[in-house]
C-alpha cells in the first residue's frame, strides 16, 4: 500500500537478490520502492506509478541501460536516475552524465552510499525548483524567451548588446527577411529564434533547415512538397518547409552552400509567397518570414558565380553580424561563469570555484569554435574536475589553442589558417575526426565539409 509523503523509488537492476536486499534496506525508512529485473516490468512499473527516483543497472538483459536511461529522461524528465554497474568506465559515466543520469555509482557498493547520493538528490530537486524562480545574473533575454527558445544568450558586451537590439529591432518587422552572419559557433541560430519568439509569428512554427544537408534528389521535395505518385517512393501527398512554415518562420542554416540549381525556386517563393509541390499544377499560398545564416563570405560566393546576387538581396533585407568571441573577450567570465553553474547543477557537482588564472588565460585565446567552444570546454572541465577548484589544466587551453604559424610574410591567408588548424587538430587526436571536430569546436560534419573542400585526406602517411 502507498503511502503519502514517502520518496517513491524504482530498482532496475537483474539480479533479483540484489533488487531485494536494497528494496528490504528502504523497508521502514522515508523512501517506497518498487523492483523489477528485466525493462518490461520496469516500464510498466513507471507507467502504473509516480516514480521520483529511478536506480539503474547500465546491463540489463537484451537493452542497454543508457537506452532506457535515454527514453526515461525524454518521457519523464523530471525522475532523477542513479547509474549503477559493476563494469562501468570513465566513457560510460560521461555518456551516463550527458544523457541526465543525477550520479554514478560502481558495484559492489555500501548501501549507505546509494542513501546519501539520493539525499543528495532531493537537496538537489530542491534547489531546482529555487533557481527556477531566479533571473541568470548576466542573461540578456527574459526568463520566458529563453524557455521558449531553449537557448542561452549571456553577455555584457557592446558588441553583442547591439547584437541582442538589432535582434529585436527586425522581430519587430515580421514580415522582413533577415541574414545572420558570423563565424561558426557564434549562436546564429540563437539570434534567429529570439527574432522569431519576440515577433508577431511567435505562435507558429520556427522551421530551421540546414541548407547542405538535405540530398540533391530530394531538395525540391523537401522545399516545395510532392504529390502522391510524383515519382518513386511518394506514398503520400507530402507538405515541403514553406507550407509547413506558413504564418511562421523558415530559418535557412548554412545558406551559401545551397545547390546553385535550387536558388532560382527558392527566389521566386520567397518573392510570390507561392508554391507548387513536385508532380502537382495547383498553386498553394503560404505566408512565411525567412532567417538566413551562413558563416561565409557570401559576397564572394556572388563574385564567384556560386551565389545568385538577387537572392542575396531578398535575403538580407535586414543584416545581423554577430563578431566572433576573440573580440569581445568582456563575455568571457560571465559565459564561463554561467557554464559552470549550468554542469555543476545538471552533474549535481559541488559548488566548483573558477582560478583567475583561467579567465586570464582564456581571454588571450582565440577561441576558433567560439562560444560552442567554450560551452562544450566548460562541459569537460566540471565532467573530470576532482578538487573544487577549476584550473587551467581542467581547460586544456594550451593544447587546444592553435600553434603560431611560422612565416616571414606579415600576411597569411584565412584559408591557410584554416587548413593548417584541421591538420594540426587531426595529427593531435590520432587521425579521430570526432575528437578533432570538438578539439576545433565544430561538427564532425562541418569538419568533414571542410576537410572535402580543402582536400585534406586522413591517410596517416599524409604529411601533416
């Protein structure tokens, strides 16, 4: 029987005596617990039952435990999980961590110990609902916008204050397209859903599309819609983003790579507010703002016959340049600092302090993945941080700061630059695109893009 203001816990472990010793040292303590030995009877358990806390073995017969980690935290993202395994590595409590697991806790273990990380959890749900009622000291956008766009958005910068007024300026315009450029990591796409939820078109949908993603063969499709029996494999009469984004806004990501042969129908949309889907004659209206990014130099994409130049123009009615970190190291220390709060509290890490030396450090660095970059830096540090200070070896800063070229030209192309950061990121992680896409604070995918485009291959025999 149930009873009221008890803790309700759930055991997923397969060792059926193990279930029951832990279960039988809850009996007659402030804590209610349930077993179970295999996933089904613990999904139904958490479907009967409002479940606070959830312990759980990483092996569990025939699923992965971060599978089920994973699927818990996306149906109830409230319960706390506590990871348990007798087999577990520092990859697997990183990926534990990530997925939302509260802590970690190696077999064999005392049971007092698994008692104290859950009175760790409920100081931990706590606190949750305090700072839920508290403004971040350095946010630039109100507590509800930035629960709407799920994003950060910290500064005390000029640059990035005129950033944030310019942001708000075009939301004010709904119906005025808008180009965002900046370098990668920047937080384009920040920018262009705070536009989109400070704007009139707020209650609509906000499409983001990568603009090299999607296949050649299916861009029309994807952009227009199709008809049922268009050609082979349309089952279905299928709606294309300007439909779907009708009353609300299309944010075209990464919109100097568009295929040369789409900007053409993409203009005359974007002109007529009319479309028709592939395969079909019947004209479709559909009212939509279009956000644009890109992290290139679209002006030469024009001069080089990449770009068409009227899209361009339709495109950048209004023109947001966000400068890259480097310039505006003033946002720094409050990014770093907000980061920090953010893991230490998602990680349920102790209050962590930041060196002065760290900040001073990271300001003369260059930070080539930008505020990405350092978010995902900030990540690792409280990750693997063991004292209660954070220090500059926490960082890695000095080995992932770009090596000065050597060169008697007081010039040297972007380009260079470039190629030669990919080169020297790959030769440090052993040829692993992975880790040397977050060691350059971009996507694998955008270093496998870049890695094409500059004819950079991973033979290990290749002189980089």
């Amino acid at each position: 029987m149930e009873e009221k203001g008890k803790i309700k816990i759930l055991i997923l472990d397969d060792e059926k005596q193990f279930t029951e010793e832990l279960s039988g040292f809850f009996e007659g303590t402030n804590y209610l617990s349930y077993e179970a030995n295999t996933a089904g009877d613990g999904r139904r358990i958490l479907s009967k039952n409002d479940i606070d806390l959830l312990i759980l073995d990483v092996r569990l017969p025939g699923v992965n435990g971060l599978d089920i980690l994973k699927e818990v935290k996306a149906d109830f993202p409230a319960m706390e999980v506590i990871i348990i395994s007798a087999h577990g590595d520092m990859d697997t409590v990183i990926k534990a961590m990530r997925l939302g697991a509260f802590d970690y806790l190696r077999k064999p273990f005392r049971f007092m110990d698994i008692q104290i990380s859950i009175e760790r959890t409920q100081k931990y749900l706590q606190l949750q609902r305090k700072l839920k009622q508290m403004e971040e000291k350095n946010s630039l956008i109100s507590k509800n916008l930035e629960c709407k766009i799920d994003r950060d958005f910290i500064g005390v910068s000029s640059q990035i204050l005129d950033v944030l007024e310019q942001a708000i300026t075009a939301a004010n315009y709904p119906d005025a397209n808008v180009l965002i450029t900046g370098e990668s990591g920047t937080g384009k796409e920040n920018i262009a859903r705070i536009i989109h939820h400070s704007s009139s078109r707020m209650d609509n949908l906000f499409c983001a599309v990568n603009s090299s993603a999607i296949a050649e063969t299916l861009l029309e499709s994807e952009f227009f819609g199709h008809k049922k029996g268009s050609f082979t494999g349309a089952i279905n009469d299928k709606m294309g983003f300007f439909e779907v984004c009708h009353n609300g806004t299309l944010f075209l990501d990464e919109i100097a790579d568009m295929p040369f042969n789409l900007q053409a129908k993409i203009l005359r949309a974007i002109e007529e507010k009319v479309v028709t889907r592939v395969g079909d004659t019947k004209l479709i209206a559909t009212d939509f703002r279009i956000i644009s990014a890109t992290n290139h130099d679209i002006e030469k994409r024009v001069e080089k016959k990449k770009f068409r130049l009227d899209l361009l123009h339709r495109l950048n009615t209004l023109h947001i340049h966000i400068p890259p970190l480097r310039e505006r190291p003033e946002d720094i220390e409050p990014l770093l600092t907000h980061f920090v709060r953010v893991y230490t509290t998602r990680f349920n890490k102790p209050s962590l302090e930041i060196s002065k030396d760290v900040y001073t450090a990271m300001k003369k660095y260059d930070f080539p993945g930008n505020v990405r970059e350092l978010k995902n830096m900030t990540e690792r540090a409280v990750i693997l941080s063991k004292g209660k200070i954070l220090g500059i070896s926490d960082f890695m800063i000095k080995s992932a700061k770009p090596e000065r070229v050597e060169t008697s030209e007081e010039f040297i192309d972007l380009k260079t630059i470039e190629i030669n950061m990919i080169r020297k990121s790959l030769r440090k992680t052993a040829f692993n695109q992975k880790e040397a896409a977050v060691l350059l604070g971009i996507t694998r995918d955008a270093l496998i893009r870049k890695m094409q485009k500059y004819g950079i291959t991973l033979s290990k025999h290749e002189d980089l």
